[in-house]
C-alpha cells in the first residue's frame, strides 16, 4: 500500500460538490449501486479518450462529468467508444519502458465528452448503508438492518473501542467507525486471510478512515488480539468459530477492566450458536441471548388498470370492468370477420392516442392505492449472540462500595443513590 497520508474522508467531510480523489456511490436503481473513486486521468490506461470511464448498464459515466457536480445531481450518460478502444492504436516507449498511446502526449487534455440519447444516474456521497449496498463481496456481507441493531446492543458511541474479528468486506468497519467517531473512538479490525485484509488496508486507505480504524492481520482463535496499550469495551466476532476467540477475551487483555464489556456474535447456524452460548457462560458472560433479525420491504403504490393504461409502463393493462372487457370481445370478433366500423382503430392507432393523452392526464393522483410485501428477503440473515462481561470487581472494591454505603445511609442517603454516586465516582 502506498505511504501516502491518508485522503480526506468522504464519508464525514465533504464540501457541496464531488472533487477528484472522492469516493462516490452511482445510484443506478433502486438495489442497484456503483461505488466509484473518482479520477481526473486513467491509471489503468485503459484506452478511453475521454480519460477515467465507468461503464454501467444504464451507459458510460467519464469521471470529468462526475467531478465538480454537486450530490445528489442526476448526470447523463455519455458517448464513448467501448468497441474499439485500443484496437489497431500505435504505442511508443516511456523512458520507464512502459507503453503508451502514441496518439495522446504525456499530460495532454482528455477528449471532451458528448451526452448521449439516454441513460443516467445520480451522483451520492457514501454513507456505510450505501457502501454496503455497493462494495464488492468477498465474504457474507452484515446488511444494515443487523449492522444498526448490534451497534445499538453493543452501545457504541463517540469515544468507544470497538474489537471487530473477522472484518471480511468492511461493510460493518464503516458502520462501526461512524458509531465510534469522536472523543478518540477506535476501531480496532482482525482479519486473518491475506489478501481480504490487504484490500480492506486499501479501500480503509482510500476512504480516508485511518485515524479511526486500525486493522492487523492475525488469526485471533489461535494467536489472540495482542492489543495491549488500548482497552475495548464492545466486541463483535463475525468468525466460524467465534467459541475459539472468547478464551483470548479477557481483562488482562484487549478489555477494559473498568467498565462492563458487551459482545456480540455472528453466527448463519444454530449449531454455532449452541457451542458460543456454552462457551460464553463458562468464560463467565452473563445476560447471554439470541436474538435473530428479520427484515421486509413494503411498497406503497398507486395501481392504474384498464385498457385505457395499454401500451404504458408500470400498469396493469387488462380490462377494469365487465363493460371493458366486452368491448375488448367485441373488437377481437371484428378482426377475426374482418369488419371495419367507425370506430375501427388498429392497434399502433389506439397506443399512439393513449401517449398523445398522456402528458394531460395527473397520474400521480390516478389509480387505487395498495401496498405489496417483498416477495423474498434479499439479505443476509444470522443469529446474534449477545452477553455481557461485568466490570472487574475486587474483595478491596467491594469493601470500599460498603464504606461508602455505610456512610450514606448514615446522611440519610438510600442505598440506590449511594450506589449510583460511587459507581460514578470510579468512572
């Protein structure tokens, strides 16, 4: 990885507009998007003329059309020639021996682009739910939906140190980073498979989030975390066999003795879950539970139907009504006798006057209004094991708490409140 230092994050610190070196996410459709750095010039040279280029389904995107757009802008696709890019192009020789186009000098002005007929996407700054949506799978992915639910559990919050074994794509790295950002949070992130964990390095590079993640390259079941000079008091284990890792979770360890440590697991089989459980309980966690997320999508829409709809997009083009459907009948009897009447009209008539009366017609307001359930969950699901480790507590601790008590109730204080005033006062 290069040394450089790290770039400005653009997931906390962004100004109005995409600048180069940014990263960006292209909303194409709805559970479609495209994370994308930015580029002014093509490092891949990769033959396009008008420099940087992404190619989508919905057309191709040069980054100079990117760069300088506010978020949030729809932009256009533009032409390019992705057909012969490359083919049949004279190179020359750099002095370093690499090979260049012989057509475009070295620093020279990239080819301006021009819009094309159709297509577009709109341009989003990242968040970690749409870098989710967006990042390139390498491992099983923890959706927001279960991402949202643990942080809350785990209570994590500005100044919080975060234990995270088993980062695989990042996709809970990025959620966990903006929980813990502040007051000198820190995610500290174990992944024991080489190449994930170089290219998670890289993207934690390139996304500006070094100050807040720390990630190592360590099997944890065997070797532990030797984190020695930061203490963690919320731990999440994404592993095979997250049992393996709890002997390493100690307070002489990575856990802050201070304060009560939570965890949570993430398990796809109950069989895992069972050995966690067990192990939990005798590594002495205590409030051990299970807990399973399951998630659905609702989509409230106006459905237009009739045959009035026929030849549009997003309707139901059958008959409404009795009287509809007779007359539809009734023109069908004509085409088959061949009977041509007044009112005869062929098909590429009757769709060319449905969109002529179109653009009149308010269809936002047009049609009942029903809800449809998504058919199939589209995201991962697992089991979440959640316990609880207590603050570490000293026959010396437990005498100074009664002291404390004595003298309380002594003032006249309850003991509710004298213990409340004296767990404060060890914070």
């Amino acid at each position: 990885m290069s040394t450089a230092s790290s770039p400005r994050s653009t997931f906390f610190d962004r100004g109005i507009c995409a600048t180069p070196g940014d990263l960006s996410v292209l909303h194409l459709k709805r559970d479609l998007k495209v994370s994308v750095l930015l580029r002014t010039h093509d490092e891949n040279e990769e033959g396009y003329e008008e420099g940087k280029v992404t190619n989508t389904r919905f057309g191709s995107f040069p980054h100079s059309t990117l760069i300088g757009v506010p978020w949030g802008s729809q932009v256009r696709a533009s032409n390019v020639d992705t057909g012969s890019r490359g083919h049949g192009r004279k190179k020359r020789k750099r002095e370093d021996g690499s090979l260049q186009d012989a057509e475009k000098q070295d620093g020279g002005a990239c080819k301006a682009p021009t819009l094309a007929n159709s297509g577009f996407v709109h341009l989003l700054p990242p968040t970690p739910e749409s870098w989710t949506a967006s990042l390139p799978h390498r491992t099983q992915v923890v959706y927001m939906h279960d991402a949202s639910y643990i942080l809350q559990r785990l209570r994590a919050r500005p100044g919080s140190t975060i234990i995270e074994a088993g980062a695989g794509s990042g996709s809970f790295t990025h959620a966990a980073a903006r929980a813990a950002r502040g007051s000198g949070g820190k995610v500290l992130s174990f992944e024991f498979h080489q190449q994930r964990y170089e290219k998670l390095k890289q993207e934690i590079h390139d996304h500006g989030l070094e100050d807040l993640v720390d990630i190592h390259h360590r099997d944890v079941c065997e070797a532990g975390f030797a984190v020695r000079s930061v203490k963690a008091n919320s731990v999440f284990l994404d592993l095979p066999a997250p049992w393996l890792a709890l002997k390493h979770l100690t307070r002489e360890g990575p856990l802050d003795p201070t304060v009560a440590v939570r965890i949570c697991t993430f398990s796809p089989c109950i069989e895992q879950v069972q050995r966690t459980v067990v192990e939990l309980r005798d590594c002495g966690w205590l409030d051990v539970e299970t807990v399973e997320i399951t998630g659905k999508r609702i989509e409230v829409r106006r459905d237009r139907v009739g045959l009035h709809e026929e030849g549009l997009r997003g309707v139901n083009a059958s008959a409404a009504s009795v009287d509809e459907a007779v007359t539809k009948l009734r023109d069908i009897e004509r085409r088959i006798r061949n009977v041509e009447g007044d009112d005869w009209q062929t098909k590429e008539k009757r769709l060319a006057s449905i969109r002529d009366t179109q653009s009149s017609r308010k269809l936002h307001v047009e049609g009942e209004i029903t809800h449809r359930v998504e058919s199939e969950l589209k995201t991962h699901t697992s089991y979440l094991v959640f316990a609880t480790l207590p603050m570490a507590w000293t026959e010396e601790d437990e005498a100074k708490a009664r002291t404390v008590i004595l003298e309380s109730v002594k003032k006249g204080k309850s003991k509710k409140q004298s213990k409340r005033e004296h767990r404060v006062s060890q914070e």
